[in-house]
C-alpha cells in the first residue's frame, strides 16, 4: 500500500465513523464534529483519487464534500446571526 494509498483509507474511515456515529444516535449528522469527519474523509479520499483517477468516485465524493461544507456553512451561519 502507498502513503497515497493510505490516506484515502484514513478518509474512508472517517467517513464509516461518522455514518456509525449518525445511525446510532452518539453524532448529530448536522452538527459540526460529523460535518468535518465526512469532509476531512472525502478530502483525504480525493486526495488518493488524484493519483488514480476514477471519475464516478471523484464526483461521488466532490458532492460529499459539498454536501458537508454546505452543512458547514449553514452552522457558520447560523452563528453569525445569533
């Protein structure tokens, strides 16, 4: 396995452990500890993709990583109006 190789390991991981942490009820998917580990995830998977490109998974995890920004900023948001 290459570094590269195993950066997009770490992403998936992080990626399982926020969708572990969802479905049981110990994170909120829409709060900011799930965001990060699913754009952290997506990021580092990316990352791997570069080197061995796959378009189906690079728009599958580009729109992950949208989906978490967007979520990101909606949070950044909300702050900002309190």
């Amino acid at each position: 396995m290459t570094p590269v190789d195993a950066l997009g390991v770490v992403g998936v991981l992080l990626i399982l452990i926020a969708y572990a942490g969802a479905t049981s009820g110990r994170l909120d998917a829409r709060h900011a500890p799930a965001l990060l580990l699913n754009l952290a995830g997506a990021l580092l998977i990316l990352v791997s993709l570069y080197v061995d490109f796959n378009l189906s998974a690079v728009l599958m995890e580009g729109a992950w990583a949208l989906v978490a920004v967007v979520g990101l900023g909606r949070l950044a948001f909300q702050r900002l109006k309190r």
